[in-house]
C-alpha cells in the first residue's frame, strides 16, 4: 500500500518504488529462512537441542542455559509437571518461557546474521555514514557484552523469579532417549552440517576470499538443492520467506527516499537543536539518544518498523552531535535487538511465547522492563570498555 501510494501521487516512479527488490540485503534474509527449512527438516536442530539438554539439563539452571545455547524449547516444562492454567507455572514453565525469550533478543544482537532486522540496520549504516558493518566487525563487537548478557540474564532472572522445582532430572533422561531414538547422524544431517560450516565461513572469511554474504548463501542453498536436502518446492513453500523479502524490499527503497529527500535531514535538525542546545558532552548526548530509541520500542510492534522509521535519523543525529558515526550505528544496531525483550509483542517471537500462557501480563512487562535495564549496564557499560579496547571510539 505505502509503495501504491508513492506511485499513485508521483512521489516516486515505479523503477524508484521497486528499485530495493534488487538490494542483496532481502535475498540474504529469504535464503536464511530456506537454510532454516533444511535445519528443521534435517532434524539437525533437534539433535543440537537435545544434545545440550543431555549434558546440561540436570538442574532447572543448567536446562535454561541448555535452552540459550541451542536456541530451542522442548516441551518440557510438561515432562517436568509445569502447565499453563493449573497453578503449575512457576514449577519451571514460567521460568523457561521469560528466559528463552530474554536471551533470544541477546542472542540475536550478536551475530549480523542472527536477526532478519540486522541486515536491514547493516544496509542503513551504509547508506547514511557510507561505512560497512561486516559479519565479523559485528561478532567482535558485540561478543563480550552479549556473552556477559547470556549468562547474568538466566542467573538473574533464577533469582528474582525462580522456578519451584530446582532440579529437572527427567529432562536429560529424556533428551538421551529421544537421541537414542534418532540414532546416528543421516546422510542429510551431515550434509547440512557441511554445508552450515561451509557457508559461515565464508560470512566470515568473505572479506579475505572477495566472496560476498548473499553469493556465500546462494552456494549454500545450491548445495543443498543438488543433494536434496531441501527441494525447490519446499522453497516455493515458505511463505515468511517470500513475505518478508517482499516488505523489507518496499521498507528499504521508502527509507532511503525519505533520507533522499530531506525529511531524515529535518528531523535529525530538529532533534539537533534540542539535544544540542542542553550543551553536554557527545557522551551525554548519545546517552539520552540511546534510552529515547531504545524505550519508544513500547510503540512499535515489529523491529524492522522501528528500524526503519528511527534508524536513520537518530544515527544521523548521534553523529551531527560529534558521536563517533560507526559506533554509533553499532551501538543502534545491537539495542535493536535488545530492545524486543520489553514487551510481548516487540518482535515476532514475543508472542508465542507469552502466548503459551505461563507469564501474566504484568509480570511479563515488568520483567521485560527490568532485564532492558540490566541489559542496558552490561551493554554500555561493559561493552563501552570493550568497544574502547578494540578501537570502536
């Protein structure tokens, strides 16, 4: 609708409106979901899980941070006698369910790759400081603050809303049965590994080897089209994949007209002449920017929105105010992450997990509120002698 209305009005021409469909940062993002297809088809996620859960699981700690690791939640909070809507939640269901979700927003500003918003930050840091944020520029970056975060946030959380039971016995008793049942590892289990490890090296070696994110994917998913892995249909299938190549296309040519023709440039003045005009330091300043971007999240229910609506603008002003344009952009980039674990409806995942019903409403938003903050410290805090250490400002 937006791009029909730009059209409509003449405000842009239909080659301008459609222009982003041939940006390489969306097809990244489809062809992560087509590598995700072939993770969960394999059954290569399960095995990872499920080996985590093995050796872990014992307690209801050492399970929460089995979850964060492997990034999957197996159902058992039932097998452990915690249901949603019988009083049981805070057996460990309800524990679980706000741990995987706080930490999953952690885990998503760590890697460029791991959140389908990230490239789109990637693609705005560019067009709007003309620097590049790689792959690795961003794991270094954000690996000492988002490591600190992963472990203070579940022990933190096991203290203030702990779950009642404290050991889970059954879980890796469990976790052993159904690798047993799996058996060894199948042809396309190893296939995908392969081609897994294949693929991140060359995200993170691209640079070296001249091999760009989207043709190191577009490898990857040839791989696992010749072998069968993944069919072209089940491709065709997955319908997140081509929806959200479709909008952030149309959110990336409508941001990059708005900077192209001044209203980012207005704004940015405008927001310039408040924050500049209380005279403090790029320190200071950056500081008040940075809590403004991260709490209007409570407006927003998706973080591309947010991204692409604040972004740009608030990187704009950030580096008007003398803050250093690159770290400012990585500072903006990781918050975008961090800042879905406020609500239960910041991000995509928010919902099925407060949708599972083991948290009230309150609680969730309460909680949320206090692990941004903790998140926050470790972030600018931590991350600001980090980010000192390997020369970012």
């Amino acid at each position: 609708m937006g791009l029909g209305a730009s059209v409509l009005t003449k405000t842009l021409t239909f080659s301008a409106a459609f222009s982003a469909f041939g940006d390489p940062i969306p097809w990244l993002i489809a062809l992560a979901f087509f590598f995700a297809r072939g993770f969960i088809k394999t059954g290569l996620g399960n095995r990872v899980a499920y080996q985590f859960v093995s050796l872990f699981g014992s307690s209801s700690l050492g399970l929460g941070y089995s979850l964060v690791f492997s990034e999957a939640l197996l159902a058992l909070s039932e097998a452990c006698g915690s249901r949603a809507g019988d009083g049981t939640e805070r057996r460990l269901g309800a524990w679980l369910m706000l741990t995987c979700f706080q930490t999953s927003a952690i885990s998503s500003s760590m890697f460029l790759t791991a959140m389908a918003a990230n490239p789109l930050s990637a693609n705005l840091t560019y067009n709007t400081i003309k620097q590049t944020i790689g792959w690795t520029d961003w794991a270094v970056a954000a690996i000492v603050p988002g490591l600190v975060s992963l472990v203070v946030v579940p022990l933190l959380l096991y203290i203030i809303y702990p779950p009642t039971v404290k050991s889970s016995p059954d879980a890796p008793k469990l976790a052993r049965e159904k690798l047993e049942k799996m058996g060894p590892m199948t042809k396309n289990e190893i296939i995908m590994t392969g081609t897994l490890l294949l693929t991140v090296g060359l995200w993170i070696f691209g640079g070296v080897l001249n091999v760009d994110a989207v043709t190191a994917a577009i490898l990857g998913l040839s791989i696992l089209l010749i072998t069968g892995v993944v069919t072209w249909k089940e491709c065709l299938a997955e319908s997140v994949a081509w929806d959200t190549l479709t909008w952030f296309a149309a959110l990336i040519a409508m941001a990059g007209y708005l900077n192209k023709y001044g209203l980012i440039s207005w704004f940015s003045q405008t927001v310039v002449k408040f924050v500049g005009g209380l005279g403090l330091s790029w320190q200071l300043s950056f500081g008040i920017l940075v809590l403004l971007y991260f709490y209007s999240h409570y407006f927003f229910a998706s973080g591309a929105a947010h991204i692409g609506a604040m972004f740009t603008a608030f990187l704009s002003v950030a580096s008007a105010l003398g803050t250093p344009p690159l770290f400012a952009a990585m500072v903006l980039s990781f918050l975008s992450n961090l800042m879905g674990g406020l609500t239960h409806y910041g991000i995509g995942s928010a919902p099925i997990f407060y949708g599972a019903n083991y948290v009230p409403l309150t609680q969730w938003w309460g909680y949320g509120f206090l692990m941004s903050v903790v998140n926050i410290i470790i972030w600018l805090g931590l991350g600001g002698f980090w980010w000192k250490t390997i020369g970012l400002w």
